[in-house]
C-alpha cells in the first residue's frame, strides 16, 4: 500500500479515536504488532503481539480511567510504510487525576495492518499520574 491510503487507514483510526472508539484502531493491529515506549518508566518497553498489547499495555492502562478516553490528532505526516501522528489523549482517571498527555505517534503499516507503534509521550506526567502496570 502507499503512503495515501496508509494516511487515508490512520485518519480514519483517529477519526473514530477523537469520539472515544477504539474498535478501528483495534481492528487495525496485525496479530504481530509491536508497540513500544521508550524511556525509563514502568510502562516503558517493547509490547509484542496484539494479545500482549491488548492484556498487558491496554487493559491495566484503561482500567485506571474514569471517563470515556479521546485522542485527537493535531498532525498527520505519511512517508511511504510510516505515518507520523502529533496527538493529545484526554481521560480523568479514577483517582480523579486528568490525564491528558501529548504523544508523537510513528506508526508502521503492511498491507493495511498497523505492525508497530512507537510513542514518544511526557513520560514525568505518565509516572506521576498512572499507577505502574504489573510486572512483565
């Protein structure tokens, strides 16, 4: 696929994100997705394959939110496999505590399937806000 409609399958993922659906986004994770966190924080590391995302990233992740968690993007860039997103999540926790962080996105796709997600996030306001996922 080209980078049009490699854009064209992200918009559509952040489209639905911006109302609160991840169904899209989902729908979208090839079974040997990766997704990686850079950095020191307990939730930084290399989450692979779309079961251990889904049990071991999102549902500790989500289970902290107290309300319905957006994401909207501000900037969307395609260069061939590689689309780049500039976006701000926005979510109150059940502590109470907003958590409404900005992330850089670098998504790669293959054959319409997204196979890896870098995020570049503010990683103070991830530790100060989140309590840290079990160990791994």
């Amino acid at each position: 696929m080209n980078e049009i409609t490699n854009k064209q399958i992200v918009q559509k993922i952040f489209s639905a994100l911006a109302k609160g659906n991840s169904k899209p986004f989902l729908t979208t994770l090839a079974e040997n997705f990766t997704w990686i966190i850079p950095g020191t924080t307990a939730w930084s590391g290399k989450y692979i394959g779309k079961k251990a995302v889904q049990e071991t990233l999102l549902a500790p992740l989500f289970a902290q939110f107290a309300t319905q968690y957006t994401n909207c993007a501000q900037r969307i860039l395609a260069d061939g496999d590689h689309v780049v997103v500039e976006c701000k999540g926005n979510v109150t926790t059940k502590s109470g505590a907003p958590y409404n962080n900005t992330y850089c996105w670098i998504c790669t796709l293959q054959d319409g399937k997204l196979i890896e997600l870098t995020e570049y996030l503010d990683t103070e306001l991830l530790s100060r806000v989140l309590e840290a996922p079990q160990p791994r």
